[in-house]
C-alpha cells in the first residue's frame, strides 16, 4: 500500500498548484522507489513509457495548419455560423459539445476533437458569438469564463468518455494489472460497462452547469450596464 503515496503527492502539488509536469514526475518517482525500483529503473521506465507514448506530441503538426487558418478567418467565420442559429446559447451550444466530445470518446474518435483543433479555433469563438447576440459585448472577466468554461466541456466529455471505449490505454492498463498481480480474470468489456454511469453523471452535471452559464452571463451583462438617467435629474 505504499506505493499509493505516489497519489498522495499528487493530490498535494495540484492542491498547492505547483508545476504539473514537476508534480507527476515527483510522484512517479516517489511510486517507483516504493515499489522497490532500483534509481536506474526508475529512469529506465520513464525512458520507455515516453518511447511508447510519443504518438501524443502528434497535435504539434496540427498547429500550423490552425495557424494558417486563423490568420485567414476561422474565428470570424465561426462567429458568423454561429449568428445563423437563433436559439442556440453559448450554455446550450457548449452542452452540445459536451455530449458530442463525449459520445465520439466512447466510439474511440479520440482525436476528432480537442484543444489544439476545435476548441480555440471553433468551440470558444463559436460561443463567444452566442454570448455576444444574446448579451451584448462581454467583458474582459466573462470572455475568459466563457473560454474556461470551453475547455472544460472539452475535458471532462473526454476523460469520462473514453473509459467507456473498451480498448483505451486506460482499461487495457488496468485489467493488464489486476489479472498478473491478482491472478484474476478481468475482461475490458467489464470495466467499460460500469464506467457508463459515472459518464452518464458527468454529462448531467456538467451539461447542468453549462446550461446555468448563461444565466451568469445574463447577471454579468446586467450589473455592467449604465443606469437609465432620470428625467429632470439634471434640472434639479
């Protein structure tokens, strides 16, 4: 049980906000030497693990391509999509996207949608154009929400989702665990049938608090708003 010190130091840097690469790194090391890893294989097995995980710096190559397509438009053809869609708010165009990340995660299209390629360039002006026909302009404090609150749909559809995909990394490391270090029989099909409900949960409280936020936008757009002037006020 030692070895689960290593997720209480993660638990620690990220409540104290430290440097997440430095947090992870630290815990991994703590894990490895509990474990009863020798320092060489401690830094044998984060060698591997980056070899085997260095297809994730892949989205690097889509940064020019965003890049070139953003100093041509993309925003403000977004903006404009989204201006076409009357009843579609920023709370309501965001939870769409929550299930949408949400649902292709499950199928194991994890790289349809993201940060790098949807998010900024799509996702967050699309539902800043929303913000801004039922709200009018937003201030400096509502735009960054709004973006925050773009990433976060982004995020959380694709963590609860692709537990559901039963031949994710994730699954495959636990059953690969449990059934050598157990002797058990665990089958990915298992683990991905009870990840459903607590998908399921996190679309409801999450697409919930999307849908609150344009409540909170329409308070925010209220309290900036000038006083009306009172007739006669000047005279008196």
């Amino acid at each position: 049980m030692l070895v689960l010190l290593g997720v209480l130091v993660v638990v620690a840097g990220f409540a104290t906000r430290r440097n997440p690469l430095l947090v992870v790194g630290v815990a991994g090391i703590v894990t490895g030497l509990l474990g009863g890893l020798s320092p060489r294989e401690v830094l044998a097995a984060f060698g591997t693990g980056f070899a085997s995980s260095r297809a994730v710096t892949i989205f690097a190559i889509t940064l020019p391509v965003i890049g070139l397509l953003e100093r041509y438009g993309l925003q403000e053809q977004a903006r404009t999509l989204i201006t076409r869609f009357g009843r579609l708010t920023a709370g309501r165009f965001l939870a769409c996207y929550l299930l949408l990340r949400q649902v292709t995660a499950a199928l194991g299209l994890n790289g349809v949608f993201g940060h790098a390629q949807t998010v900024r360039p799509l996702a967050a002006p699309m539902a800043e154009g929303a913000a801004e026909r039922g709200h009018g302009p937003l201030s400096d404090k509502a735009r960054e929400k709004l973006r925050s609150f773009a990433a976060s749909a982004d995020n959380v559809g694709f963590f609860f989702g692709e537990d559901v995909f039963l031949a994710v990394g994730s699954i495959l490391l636990i059953t690969g665990f449990v059934n050598t270090t157990y002797h058990t029989h665990l089958e990915p099909l298992h683990l991905a049938l009870w990840a459903v409900p607590t998908a399921l949960c996190a679309l409801l409280v999450h697409g919930c608090r999307l849908l609150r936020l344009d409540r909170t936008l329409e308070r925010a757009a209220q309290q900036a708003a000038p006083a009306p002037a009172v007739p006669g006020g000047a005279a008196e």
